[in-house]
C-alpha cells in the first residue's frame, strides 16, 4: 500500500476533532506518538488495524502534526464502521465532514496526556496552582475537648476530599507523621509543625495552632510527589488506635524517594551546569519574597483586628442606645420644663440600636473573611516560603556536607596506603586492608555524588514549586477587593439608613436643612430677605 500523505487535504473537521487536539496539545504543540498510540487503543480496534492507522500518519520523528492527528481520528471512524484502511479511502469525503471516531470517556485520556508530558519533561514541574489545589483539599476541625488519664488533650478532625475520609488525629500523631515525612522525601518541602504547647494552652492557642495543623496538611496533600504516597494515604485514612505508634510501625525502615525514584539513575543529566548560581538566585528571590509577604500578613492581620474593634464598637454603641431606649426612670416635666427631646430620643434609640448591630455585624464578617481568605492564604505561601528554607539548610549540612566528608575520609585512605606501600616492613594485610576500604568508599563516593545531583534536581522542581503557588497572591489580592468593597458598600448602606432615623428623631422634615440659625451682632435674628434691621 502507498503511503498516505501526512496532510488532510479531505473533508471538515468536526468538533470533536479540535477537543481531542486540545486535550492532548493544550500548547499547541506537536502529538507524541505514545499518546497518540494511548487515543488508538481507546478504539478497541485490532492491534494490525491499528498499527495501519499509524503508518497511515508516521513522519518518523515521533511525533505528528495536527493534521496527521485528525487524519488517524478519520481513518479510526472508518475503520470502526468496517471500512479498510487505504490511501484513497478520504477522498470520498471532499466537502463533507469527516466521521466521528468512538473513544470512550475521554477524561482518562486528559490525564494520560498530562503524565506523559511531565514524565517526558522531567524538569519542568507541568502543575499550576489550580492543578494542586485541586489534587487534594484537608479540612482540620477542633474535636470537643476530652480529658486523659492525668491531662486534657485535643483531638482534630481531619478530612480528605481525595481519599472521601474523616480521622481523628491528635498532635503527636501529627508530629510522628512530619518525622516519616522527613525520612521518605528529605530533598521536598516538608512544612513545619506549630509549636506544642504542654501547659495552660488558652483557646486562642488552639485555635492559631488548628489553623497551622491545617495549612500544614494542605501543603502535603498538595505536593505532587508525596499527595498520592502510601504514607500520606495512610495517614489520611486509617481510623484505628495509636496512629502515632502505628504509622511509624508501618513505615519503619521506608526507603526515600532516592532509593525508589526511577531519575536518581539519572540524576546528573537532569542538573544543568549553572545549577549553584541558579540556586543562589532563587535563595535571594525567596527570602525576598518572604520579607514581603511576611509584611502583608502583618498588615492584614491590622486589617482584622481593626475592623474586629470596629465591629465591637459598634455593638457596643448600639447597646448603649438600647439601654437608654429601655430606661424606665421617671421623668417629669418638673425635670423637662417644655422640652420633648428626651421622649422623641427614647423613641428612635431603639431603631437605632438594630441599625448599629448591623453595622457590628457587617464589619465582624469583613473581619471573618478577611482572616479567612487573606490572612490564612498568606500564611499558607509564608510556612511554603519557610519549607524551602529548611530545604536548602538540610542540603547543605546534610548531602552536601555527607559528599564533601566521604572526599576527605577517601584521601586519608590513599595517604595511609601511600605511607604503608613505602615502608619498608608494613605490617601484614595493611596495604589490603586499605584498599578494601578505598573500594568501599568509592562507592559511597559515587552514591552521594548521585544523591547529591538528585537533591540538587529535587530543589529545582521545588524551586518550581513555589512559582506555581504564587498564583495565590492572585487570590489574596482578588479576595481583598472584593472583601473591602462588599464591605465598605454594605456599611456606607447602613449609615445612609441611619440618618433619615437621626433626623426624624426630633419630629423635624428631614428634607429641610438643619442649619443654625444666625443672628445680627446685636442678637436679633436676620430676616432672609437681607442684611438690614427689621423696620
């Protein structure tokens, strides 16, 4: 059989020939030939029409355009309608639109083409932020407060979206599961745990810390090598008793990611050469970020607790004029002479007092969101911000410094060999001895060189990391708009509703201006027609 052209010079194309280009090149790039081969087998057709198909389209580079892409879905419709595959079977499509193939739920071919592109770009991180929120969302609730054998203790509520679980987790359990964590991706960002408090912990405390132990859970189940780990699932799942003892029973002796990893083989082609200076860059760039967004968090918090105070004020104010609206002492005209402003008072107090209660509640809700959707996002980057720090101190005490000491152990070995070679009498097995041991440490030599390119990679795609998370400053700009023009708007409401109810008070018409009256500089009121004395 002829070969077919590569172009698709027949028929239109339908629809639903664009939605499987966009799913599987949503940069509009060229098809790989794994995918591409993944789309045919969702087809059920026989492995020899489907070799066929793809012959039909073959440039031999690996990857077909978008025209070879929508001549294989042709070619599958018709082969899946009993036609068989050869160069002229698309002509007789001219003008017409081309056949609709049947490939099943597409949703599994989204994720497909997803793995393959980040596996085939193992140096691009291939999530933004969407993607990671979307790969799991923790809550973590205060359980009522239960009383130990000798101390109270805490006890949270932590619910995966991912897993469809609820368990109960205590601090320590926390604390065992961020020690595992530790062991099994030392190269990650690992978040920190809020501080235990062993006595007095008020309720703010819990509190603070409740909203610390959530961020800390996110950031985990959102991290795209650990979110799907047997140990995080664990974590997130198992209900039975002594999660703190049983998860490091489980996991007692789990080698980390180097050991199972199928790059750390491969490790130092995946570091380019320029990697230090990068790192450095990237340690500047972070730390001025966290200066930054540490100073935002600062000022949203002021934010929160002005608008707290406000709200407090204004209840407070509000109570003030209910009470005098209730006030039941007497008071007589002997007290009054003429004057009825104190009855006209009592009267729109008690109006007034709902309408200040609104104003009290109209800031607390700015204050509630404004912690909820400002101040804790900008926490959540800030501990992120802080993991990468951690991250780079652990590789630099820790791989680096492991490296640079088995170096040195190795030229004390090949100075010793040295010095027992020349001696005249050495004692016996020396010399062997010592190069046994200069065979052993050149593979711990060439092991921490490879863990070392590994973590040097691993930092890379943490690095990557936090750029993908920075679309959440989107959030907490977005979100503070939004908050503070809700806000301002419902409270300018409530006071425009509060003055006709102050003017009418004293039973004037609120449409008339209430100026002072002026008067002549020997007292006498000033007519409005001029400035002249009354005749």
């Amino acid at each position: 059989m002829d070969k077919m052209s590569a172009d698709l010079t027949f028929g239109s194309v339908p629809p639903f020939y664009r939605e499987v280009y966009e799913i599987l090149c949503p940069n509009q790039e060229q098809v790989d030939e794994d995918l591409l081969v993944n789309l045919l087998l969702k087809s059920s057709l026989p492995r020899a029409t489907i070799t066929q198909i793809w012959d039909a389209v073959d440039n031999k580079t690996g990857f077909v355009n978008r025209n070879g892409l929508y001549k294989a879905l042709a070619l599958t419709a018709l082969a899946q309608n009993g036609k068989t595959i050869h160069d002229k079977l698309l002509e007789s499509y001219a003008g017409q639109e081309l056949p609709k193939p049947s490939l099943g739920d597409l949703g599994d071919l989204r994720s497909t083409s997803v793995k393959l592109r980040r596996e085939k770009n193992p140096n691009i991180l291939g999530y933004n932020y969407r993607e990671l929120c979307d790969l799991d969302a923790i809550k973590v609730e205060l359980m009522p407060e239960k009383k130990g054998i000798i101390l109270k203790h805490v006890e949270y509520e932590v619910t995966s979206r991912n897993y469809k679980t609820t368990v109960l987790r205590r601090y320590n359990d926390f604390f065992a599961f961020q020690e595992m964590l530790m062991l099994r991706f030392p190269y990650r960002l690992v978040p920190r745990l809020p501080p235990k408090k062993m006595m007095g912990a008020n309720r703010e405390f819990i509190e603070q810390r409740r909203k610390s132990l959530r961020r800390f859970c996110n950031l985990v189940a959102r991290h795209p090598k650990m979110y799907d780990d047997k140990l995080v699932k664990f974590f997130l799942t198992f209900s039975g008793s002594d999660m703190t003892n049983k998860i490091k029973e489980v996991f007692r002796g789990i080698p980390d990611e180097f050991m199972t990893s199928n790059l750390a083989s491969k490790a130092k082609e995946l570091v380019p050469m320029d990697t230090q200076q990068q790192i450095q860059n990237s340690k500047e760039h972070m730390r001025m970020l966290y200066n930054g967004v540490s100073k935002m968090k600062e000022i949203s918090e002021k934010l929160v607790m002005r608008a707290t105070g406000y709200a407090c004020d204004m209840l407070q104010f509000g109570q003030e004029l209910s009470s005098f609206s209730n006030d039941a002492t007497s008071v007589s005209a002997w007290a009054t002479g003429r004057s009825e402003t104190w009855h006209h008072l009592k009267k729109g107090f008690k109006h007034l007092s709902v309408e200040y209660a609104a104003l009290g509640d109209k800031a607390a809700q700015e204050a509630g969101d404004t912690d909820s959707e400002v101040v804790e996002k900008l926490c959540l980057f800030q501990d992120l911000l802080l993991a990468y720090k951690d991250l780079n101190d652990r590789h630099e005490k820790g791989v680096l410094n492991d490296h640079q000491r088995a170096i040195a152990k190795m030229g004390s070995y090949k100075k010793k060999r040295m010095s027992a070679t020349v001696n005249t009498a050495p004692e016996a097995g020396t010399v062997e001895q010592l190069e046994q041991k200069i065979l052993e440490q050149e593979g711990q030599i060439a092991n921490m060189e490879n863990r070392n390119y590994f973590s040097l990679h691993c930092l890379q795609m943490e690095t990557q990391l936090i750029h993908a998370n920075l679309e959440i400053l989107y959030d907490v700009l977005g979100e503070m708009a939004v908050i503070q023009a809700k806000s301002h708007s419902e409270i300018g409401k409530v006071w425009s509703e509060i003055k006709p109810i102050v003017d009418n008070l004293h039973g004037r018409d609120s449409s008339r201006p209430n100026s002072p009256t002026r008067t002549s500089p020997i007292g006498s009121p000033m007519t409005s027609s001029g400035g002249g004395l009354p005749m």
